[in-house]
C-alpha cells in the first residue's frame, strides 16, 4: 500500500481534505485530477475517504492500494503504447492488402489508436474516480 501524511485542512460528510506533499506515486493516481496544488509548490491538497474520523488539524496517514495502484499504471502508462503499436500493425497489414504506402499506414493508423486509447484513458478514468478502491483513504490520526 502506497501511503502518505498529511495534515487535515476541511471535513465533508464522508471524505476530507488532506494537505500533503506530491510524490511519484501521485502521477498514477486515478484521483489526482481531485488534488490541488498549492501555490505551485511540491504541496497539494487531496480529497480522501475519511473512515476513521478524523478531525481538522489532525495529522493522518493517508494509503492507496498497491493493486489499484499498478492497475492504474498499466492504464495509464502501457495501454496507450500498447494501442499505438497494434494500430502501426493493422496499418501495416492493411497496406499491403490496398497496396498503399505502408509506412504512411503504419503511422496514421498508430496515431489513431494511440488518439483512441487516451480518450479511453479518459473515460475509464472518469468512471474510477467514482469508486472506492481507486480512492486514497485515510488509514489512521497520528495525532
């Protein structure tokens, strides 16, 4: 589990808003369109699920799940990669059954399905954002 501290700045009915600073591990997080950097500092400001009731001005540990986490990863990360060089395939192949110019294929259709992927990336991520398991939590109060 990936897991952070932070400070407690506001409460809401289920979640709270956790001031922490931004690491690595934040570029693959399916709720880091929620963060909010403060003042273009490594600082940010994230919306958390807050089970454990804490308090503002709390400090707190803050986790994400190692499985979502790589899930997200590979979305984010690999798919698109992976989509751009299926499409430079089946462009390659279709050129040959068309006997166009293969290399022209190749890119059009890779840069196609790369298009393709990230407004998949998009969409699906969207949909995770919603859930639960690919959201931080607050896993216990320091102090």
């Amino acid at each position: 589990m990936a897991t952070e501290e932070g400070i407690v700045t506001a409460l809401h009915s289920t979640t709270a808003c956790v001031k922490t600073k931004r690491t690595g591990a934040c570029e693959s997080c399916a709720s880091k369109d929620a963060c909010v950097t403060l003042g273009g500092s490594k600082e940010m400001e994230v919306q958390v699920i807050n089970p454990v009731g804490a308090r503002v001005g709390d400090r707190v540990v803050i986790g994400f799940k190692t499985e979502s986490l790589i899930r997200v990863s590979f979305l984010l990360y690999i798919f698109p990669i992976f989509s751009m060089i299926l499409g430079a395939v089946i462009g390659h192949k279709l050129a040959t059954i068309v006997s166009g110019n293969q290399s022209g294929f190749s890119a059009v259709f890779g840069f196609l399905f790369l298009f393709l992927a990230f407004v998949i990336v998009k969409f699906t991520g969207d949909k995770l954002t919603k859930k639960d398991k690919y959201q931080p939590k607050i896993i216990r109060i320091l102090t």
